[in-house]
C-alpha cells in the first residue's frame, strides 16, 4: 500500500525536490554574493513580496485578469484549434484549404500585428485575447491533424476486416488514436498562450500580472517583478499538470 502511494506520489515529489534545489542554490549564489540581489532577487524576497501582494490584494486583481483572457483566448483555441484539425485531418481538402494560414500564423511575427490588433479590435483585453487566440491555436490545430492523419494503418485495417465503416473508423479508430497528438498540441499551446498574454499585456493593458512585470521592471523593483514571474510560471505548471491528469482519464476511451 505504501509502495503504491509512493509510485503515484514520486513524479510529484521528484518535481518538488527539483524545485527545492534550484530555489536553494538561488538563494545560496545571492546570499553569498556571487551575484547582487538586484538583477535577481532571491527566493525568500520574493515568498515575502507574494505575501505582501496577496494582504494588499493587487496579486487576486492581476491574476484574475490575466486567468480570464488566458482561459478565454485558450478556450477558443481548444475549440477552433480541435474542429479544424480534426476536418483537416480527415478531409484532404480541408487540409490544403488551410495550409497557407496555418503555416502563416507558424512563421509571422504576430506581435509585430499588435498596432493593427488594437485598431481592430481595441485596446487592452480584446487583443490580449486575440493574440492569445493566433498564438496557441497553431499548435492545437497541426497535432490534432497529425494525430488524425497518422493513425496506424494495422488498425485502419482490423477495423475494417471486422466491417467498420467510415463513420466507425472516425469515431473509433481515428479520434481515440490521436489523443496523444491532440493532448501534446494542448501542452505546446498553454505556453504560447500564457506567452500571448504576457506579452499583449506588456504592450497595452492597464492590469494583469504582464502589466505587473511591466510597471515594476519600469522602477527598477526587482523582486516584486520576479513575483509576478513566479505566479506566471505557476499558472502555466497547474494547467500543464492538469492536462496530464485529463489525458489519463482518456486511457480507458483509447483502449
């Protein structure tokens, strides 16, 4: 019994004492000045400053604000990026239809986009979202398509041998194949997308924890600017995680 909490308990464990270690000898390089607390800060500053930002309540304002354009600019991605995916995947057509603007979004710069975003759709959350949308969407959309596209062919073909039609092939075979594709998609976008978000907020927004690195970086306070980074980082860990734990309850589905 205790060996078994331990197995499922060691990936978390193992992540924590990695954690601990990089954070103690952080603590240790400043500490013992090999290099000054103002270009870094050091991890016990920086527990201080996350108390101070949560009693005085500014970390809820600019977490919830940046949760909310991630969790919206994400969402739409997840759909978007999923439903055309899977139709291209499928549809060979829909494919070569989608290409120019798939590998568009892959290779521009779309931050460079952020003066017409804001012409578009205005400035401050819209284009948070909106950049936060073309940034994750590429990933999202392009695996799910390998994934619907590369199926193994031997299952395509016992399916078959057993009389699966088209439809049967799509719903049982195709989709539960390319979970894999579609949940590494996901992984790759939540980076982009928090990227979205930071970066659009770093431009133009007046809230946000991207407006909170701007504004403390623009006075020279490092410590409360590494707060806001390590909240950022935060974020991106328990959605990270929290896919992994969705893409095993779709073992059973895949099997």
């Amino acid at each position: 019994m205790i060996g078994m909490t331990f197995q499922r308990l060691k990936p978390v464990l193992c992540g924590a004492f990695s954690f601990g270690v990089i954070f103690t000898v952080w603590e240790l390089v400043v500490v013992t000045g090999l290099m000054d607390a103002f270009f870094a800060s050091m991890p016990s500053d920086i527990g201080l400053g996350l108390v101070d930002q949560i009693r005085s309540g500014e970390l809820f304002i600019n977490a919830r604000v940046s949760l909310m354009e991630f969790i919206i600019g994400f969402g739409l991605a997840i759909v978007v990026g999923i439903a055309l995916g899977v139709l291209a995947g499928w549809y060979r057509t829909v494919e070569y239809a989608l290409d120019p603007f798939v590998w568009f979004l892959y290779s521009a710069p779309l931050i460079a986009f952020y003066p017409m975003f804001v012409v578009w759709v205005g400035l401050g959350t819209p284009t948070v979202i909106l950049i936060t949308f073309l940034l994750s969407v590429t990933p999202i959309l392009v695996n799910t398509l390998t994934g619907i596209k590369n199926v193994n062919p031997e299952l395509v073909r016992a399916a078959i041998s057993f009389g699966a039609k088209r439809r049967d092939l799509f719903i049982k075979v195709a989709l539960p194949a390319s979970v894999p594709m579609v949940m590494a998609g996901l992984r790759l976008g939540i980076g982009r997308a928090l990227t979205g978000v930071i970066i659009a907020e770093l431009f133009g927004s007046n809230a946000g924890l991207g407006h909170s690195i701007a504004y403390y970086a623009g006075l020279l306070k490092t410590t409360e600017m590494m707060t806001s980074l390590v909240v950022v980082v935060c974020i991106g860990v328990v959605f990270t995680q929290g896919l992994g734990y969705l893409e095993s309850k779709f073992d059973s589905w895949r099997t």
